[in-house]
C-alpha cells in the first residue's frame, strides 16, 4: 500500500487528512505534529489579552481525526527529498511515496536587532500566553516600580494580527485598570507601521472605522515609521523611540525553516508551486499552507491565510488521491469569500464575497467573526443564515 505522509495538523494538514478519509484514498496515512493539539492560529491574539484561554481555542488531534489515520507526535527535523524521508527529532525516519508538506508559519525578525530578545511574538499558543503574562505582570508592577513605561505597550507592524491583537486589548483595558488601579491618563498604547497605510486590504471607509475605533480608545498610530531595533525597554525607528515595557512584535511570518533546512528553493521558507500545487521537482509532493507561495491572475502570490490553506487542502487531497489513480491532477483554483478583521469580541470590519459583494462594520461583524472562529472558515450556508437574520 502506498504511504502519504502529511506534515503539520494546521488549518491544512488537518484538512487534507480529513478530506483524504472522505475520498477513501487507497493509501496508508500518518499524520505529524509537535503537540497532541491543534490550535486556531487566527485567535492567538485573543490568547495573547486574556479573552480567551487555551482550551478555547485548541482540541486533541486524535479527537478530531479518524482512527484509520497514524499520528505521531513528534517534530520534524528535515526533509531528504531525494529518499523520500522525512527526520524527526526523536530520530525515527519516515518513508513516503506522496508528501503532503503543511509545516505553517513562524515569525519573521527580518533580521531586526533586538527582536529575538526583546519582541513577543503571536505564532503560537506558548508564545500568546507569555505574552499574556508579560502583559499583565508589567502593568502590575507599576504599583510598585512607578516606571510610567511598564504602562506604555508597543505594538509593532498594523497588520491583522497586530490590528486584532489591539481590538483585544482596548476591549480589556478597562478591566486591567481597575484591576491593577492604574492611572488611566498615563497609559500609551504604540501601533509602528513601517508603510503608510494601515488594513490596506479594506476599502479606505473601513480600514478608517477601524483605526477610528482603536483612536478613540486610546491607540496612537505611526505611520511611515520602519522599525529597526527594539531593546529590552524601546522600540526604535529611523527619528523615534517609543520607550515601552511590553513590545509585540507582530511585523509579519514566515515559513517553517524546516523548508530552508530541507534544501528547497525558497524565499521566507515559502516554495512556489506548480498550479496543481505540487513541487517543480517532485510531483508526488504537495506544499500547502503557510510554507507554499501560490501564484494568483494578478501576477503575485496570494497572501497567506487560513481560508486559503483550508482551500488548497482541500485541493491537495484531491490531487494526491488522483496521482495514485493514476489520473490528472487538476489546477488550483480560489475565490476568497471575504475577510474579517475583529476589533475586540463584538466588533470589526469585514469585505464578504458571498451573494454579492457586502461591507460590514461595527457590531453586526461580531457574529460573523465568531461564525468563522467556529468553523475556521468562512462557510456559506453560515453566512446565508447570517444575512437573513439582519
Ligand atoms: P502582515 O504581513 O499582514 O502584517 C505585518 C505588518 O507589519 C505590515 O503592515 C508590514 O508593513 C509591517 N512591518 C513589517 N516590518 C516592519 C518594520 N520593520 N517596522 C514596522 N512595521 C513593519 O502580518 P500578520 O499581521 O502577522 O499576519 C500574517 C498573515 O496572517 C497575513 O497573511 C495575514 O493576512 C494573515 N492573518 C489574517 C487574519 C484575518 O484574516 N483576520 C488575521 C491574522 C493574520
């Protein structure tokens, strides 16, 4: 019996497991992951506030996929390409005939000086909760320090994650205050961007509700302003220095390294892929999700998200199980259905592509991102029940 081997249970590891039981693809299936969970990587930010806790947002892999699939918790090390092996940690070897490669994301320094140190990345459940921690231990000690910058928090790159990270927290800034008693006047909250625009992936109205928003309760954005170090207690651009104790450092991803360690062409760790999204080099392996880059009509690679990880999977499984049939393989195609961004649990802005063409904001985007929270992923029977009931 053939061996398909997946890499990593994310949005699209999970995914092509799920949809190769479906399809009964003639192959054994061995699924691997570092932890025994999955986690929503869309929702660290809420981790990172306190607005969530882990079990919110994480479940047990086994419980969630069939038992004719082997999971082995384990990490993989490298890839030999050439012997078709896949290394992991505890030194046992994996053979494959077909490769599912979903290994995700990590954060990007860009080389930055301090960042490794200093920055409090969002890539994962360990990291988000020590930023949980580092948050709130920082705002408690001013009690006792009486360091005006153990209030000041530094949130560096006005991404998604960065925007929704500050949605999260204006949203619990008043709890923090009268938890902690802070001085509500003496508190600075930093977004550094180095471009000069902010959610440029909205229409203007709705990337400028959403910096209203974060404006009116507190936020201050610097625009323009490239970041090149941070240190223990600032971050620094070109002219400025935003001294603060709490520095999130969420500029953007990159692949796994486990892609630049395995010997593939590469660039941030994520290979270009042919459009059946299978390797230039090896046709019976297929690179998907945050370590592929996928070229799209307009000439560039679509931007890396969980919708379209779940797409191309659900694409892969298909293309692995044609490939043992002997049969073509078939293009990849995506549509995005839109995107939410959140401002806090009961707030956002949103662009949907379903039944037209919608743009949402305030209120009426709470629902719709719990919807997707819930399914992972835009769904349109979901979203058609959303629309009749407004
Ligand atoms: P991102 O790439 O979307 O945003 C990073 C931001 O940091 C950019 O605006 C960039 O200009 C800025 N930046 C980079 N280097 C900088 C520097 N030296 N100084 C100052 N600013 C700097 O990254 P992200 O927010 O981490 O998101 C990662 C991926 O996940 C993206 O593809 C994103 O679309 C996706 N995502 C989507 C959602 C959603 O759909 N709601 C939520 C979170 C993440």
């Amino acid at each position: 019996m053939k061996k398909v081997v997946v890499l990593g249970a994310g949005y699209a590891g999970l995914r092509v497991v799920k949809e190769l039981v479906k399809l009964k693809t003639d192959a054994e299936i061995t699924l691997v992951n570092k932890n025994d969970y999955h986690y929503e990587s869309t929702q660290l930010h809420e981790i990172a506030v306190g607005n969530k806790k882990p079990s919110d947002i994480s479940f047990k892999i086994t419980d969630v996929i069939s038992k004719k699939v082997n999971f082995i918790k384990d990490e993989v090390v490298s890839i030999d390409r050439p012997k078709k092996e896949v290394h992991l940690k505890s030194g046992k070897v994996l053979n494959y005939d077909y490769l599912a490669n979903s290994l995700g994301f990590e954060s990007e320094s860009f080389g930055i000086k301090g960042v490794d140190e200093y920055g409090l990345p969002l890539i994962d459940i360990e990291t988000a909760l020590a930023a949980k921690e580092h948050l709130e231990n920082t705002l408690a000690d001013y009690a006792k320090s009486g360091d005006e910058n153990d209030l000041h928090i530094a949130v560096c790159g006005a991404g998604f994650t960065s925007i929704e990270y500050l949605g999260e927290l204006v949203y619990r800034l008043p709890e923090f205050i009268s938890k902690y008693n802070l001085p509500a006047d003496k508190i600075k909250i930093y977004c550094i961007e180095a471009v000069d625009k902010i959610l440029p992936m909205f229409t203007q109205d709705l990337s400028k509700y959403a910096v209203d928003y974060l404006e009116k309760r507190g936020v201050e954005f610097f625009v323009s302003t490239p970041i090149i170090e941070i240190t223990k207690n600032s971050v620094k651009s070109k002219d400025k220095t935003f001294n603060a104790n709490t520095i999130i450092w969420t500029t953007g991803v990159k692949g796994s390294h486990v892609i630049a360690d395995s010997g593939y062409s590469q660039r941030r760790n994520r290979v270009m892929v042919k459009d059946d999204l299978s390797s230039s080099d090896d046709p019976n392996e297929f690179i998907i999700g945050d370590v592929s880059a996928v070229m799209s009509a307009s000439g560039r690679p679509y931007p890396t998200t969980g919708q379209i990880s779940i797409a191309q999977a659900n694409f892969a499984a298909k293309n692995i199980d044609a490939r043992i049939k002997g049969q073509e393989t078939k293009k990849f195609t995506f549509k995005s259905l839109g995107t939410v961004c959140s401002l806090g649990p009961k707030n956002g802005v949103a662009e949907i592509n379903v039944l037209g063409h919608w743009k949402l904001k305030g209120r009426e985007v709470g629902p719709l991102k719990k919807i997707v929270n819930d399914r992972s992923v835009l769904e349109l029977s979901n979203f058609k029940e959303m629309l009749a009931s407004r």
